[in-house]
C-alpha cells in the first residue's frame, strides 16, 4: 500500500532516517520550506543554514540534505506509480 506523505510524515521520516528528535526535524523542515529545496543552487545555502542552525559539521549538514532529497524523490516516484491511487482510503 503506498502511503501519503504530508508535513508531518516528511518529518517523522526524516526523524526515522536522521535519528534527530521531531524539534531538530522540524527546524530543518523549516529550512526546506524557506528555500526552493529542488533547486541545485539552493543546495548550499540549504546545507549553509543546517550547519548554522543545528551546529553540525558541513559534512552532517550535507548528510541530511541528501536523505531529505532522497525522502521527497521517493515520494514524487512513488506518485508517478500510483498517480490515481486513492491514499487516504
């Protein structure tokens, strides 16, 4: 079954797969919305901000934009699979 993926289950995710409790999740997510995340010139500016917010190494930072980029492209492959599924049922 495919699941919807909202606000909050992006952050549960990202929580899951970072090991970041839900408020450090949520301030990354933040970052994510204030930036055009897809872009690849936001790239660093994005992990700039993480590295400023969360007072990780760049290499961390780095780290969690790419499981974030890789949680959003699943989830944009997965409604190209199953574009009329209905997902709340």
């Amino acid at each position: 079954m495919v699941k919807k993926m909202n606000k909050t289950g992006f952050i549960n995710e990202l929580e899951k797969q970072t090991n970041y409790p839900k408020e450090k999740c949520m301030i990354i997510n933040n970052i994510l919305e204030e930036k055009f995340f897809i872009s690849k010139k936001s790239k660093d500016k994005i992990i700039n901000a993480i590295h400023n917010k969360l007072e990780v190494s760049n290499e961390e930072a780095n780290r969690i934009y790419e499981i974030a980029t890789r949680i959003v492209k699943e989830e944009i492959k997965n409604k190209l699979k199953h574009p009329f599924k209905n997902l709340d049922s």
